[in-house]
C-alpha cells in the first residue's frame, strides 16, 4: 500500500517537473509573440509617418514649383507693363515736343504776318493765343483809367494794328473778386469799360474800329487767386487776343 503511494507520489512529481518547462515556453513565447505585435504596429505607424511626411513634401515641392511659375509669369507681366509704360511716356514727350513746336510755329507766323514787334509778343495761355505787351495793361482797383504805362502799351499795340489792316483783336476787359456795394455797378460793366477805355485810345490813336470787337469777362477768367491784393491786379486787366475774324491765323495749326 505504502509502495503503490509512493509510486503515485513519484509519478506526479516527474509529471509536474515535465509540465514546469512547458509553461515557462509557452509565457516566453507569447511574450515575444506580444512584443513582435507591438513592434509591428510601432512599424506600421512609423510607416504611416513616412508615407504623410512623404506626402507632405511631394505637396510643398509642387506648392513651390507652381508660385515659382506664378512668379516668373508675374515678373514677365511687370516687364511688359514697364515696357509699355516707357512706350507711352516716350509717346506722351514726343506729343508734347510736337505741340510745342506747333505752337512756337503758329506764334512765329503770327509774328510774321502781322509784323509786331520786340514790345508785342504772342503766347498760349489756357488754350489761347493771347498778344503781350511789353507793360500789361492793368488798372487800379475799381477803375477803368489807363494809367500812363498802360497807354504806352496801346501805342504799341496800335502801332501793329495800323501796319497790318487784315489784323483783328478781340479786346477782352477782366475784375477781381471785389465786388461793389449795390448801386447797380458790378464787375460785368467794369471789365467791359476796361476793354471799351482801351478801343477807345486804340481809335483815337488811327486804328479801324472795325479791326477791334470789346469783351468783358467780368471776374469769371481770373489771372491768377484772389487771395492777395498783387494776385488781385493782376486779374484787374485787358488782353488781346487773335479774333476768328481774323481768319488765315486760325487755320495755321490745322
């Protein structure tokens, strides 16, 4: 009986000794079986890293090739504008260059046919073709009086008027801002008396009344601002200007 236990007893020892290196095996391996999962998913979200980073790059590069294009086509734009403004700015000086020596030209045959001299000259002021005087014609404030200045200027200009009979003035009388204190009187009446004091010495000095024809522009046509008492004589004065009347000189820049 003893025997049979003690067998039995032997028997399981060696059944248990037998059984203890399989279980360790079988917790190592699945440890390593554990820990090739997890360096395969470590692998794999590596992977996925390099794959979005590839991506990512590959995007920039072609983010950077297409401004890169962009760049060059908006260089070569500015280019073509710089090129075309040059184009025009040379057009716009060669415009200007011709207008200058149309004008110079139209002052010289006006010169020339009507013979004025050093003390008359001829210029373009806003657009028009205007006779100067050696002294301008101006007058004190609210008057029409020529003062002795302004008549040697008319003798001047009577002077021309008599040489040459074809020539015909539009007299043009001009105020200042000022106005006059309700009597009736305004800057309309003043600047054609201005304009009327001057065909007035012009008739009595031998010209054709009918080379002349009396304007009055009132304070509408100012020379200069009536912000100043020297900016307001200057706009208090009487010009000569070349009348359609007189015909040939206006077909000079045509």
């Amino acid at each position: 009986m003893r025997m049979n236990l003690t067998l039995r007893l032997l028997a399981i020892m060696m059944i248990a000794m037998l059984a203890l290196p399989s279980c360790v095996s079988k917790k190592k391996f699945q440890q390593l079986m554990d820990e090739k999962s997890a360096l395969a998913n470590s692998l794999s979200e590596s992977q996925k890293q390099i794959n979005t980073l590839e991506g990512n790059v590959s995007t920039l590069q072609s983010d950077l090739a297409s401004q890169k294009s962009k760049f060059e086509s908006d260089i070569s734009g500015l280019r073509k504008d710089v090129d075309k403004a040059k184009m025009d700015a040379d057009a716009a000086k060669k415009a200007a260059a011709d207008k200058d020596a149309e004008l110079a030209r139209i002052k010289k045959e006006i010169k020339e046919s009507f013979g004025l001299g050093s003390d008359v000259a001829v210029t373009n002021q806003n657009g028009e073709m205007v006779v100067t005087l050696a002294e301008p014609v101006n007058y004190k404030s609210g008057s029409s009086k020529l003062n002795r200045s302004a008549r040697k200027s008319v003798e001047a200009l009577a002077t021309s008027l008599k040489n040459n009979p074809n020539m015909h003035l539009l007299i043009e009388g001009h105020a200042d801002a000022d106005k006059f204190p309700g009597n009736g009187y305004n800057n309309w009446d003043l600047s054609v008396d201005r304009s009327m004091a001057v065909v007035k010495r012009l008739v009595k000095l031998g010209v054709n009344p009918a080379q002349l024809t009396v304007s009055g522009r009132g304070d509408t046509a100012p020379a200069a601002p009536n912000d100043s008492k020297a900016n307001k004589a200057k706009n208090r004065r009487t010009e000569a200007k070349p009348s359609p009347k007189t015909g040939p000189i206006y077909q000079i820049g045509q």
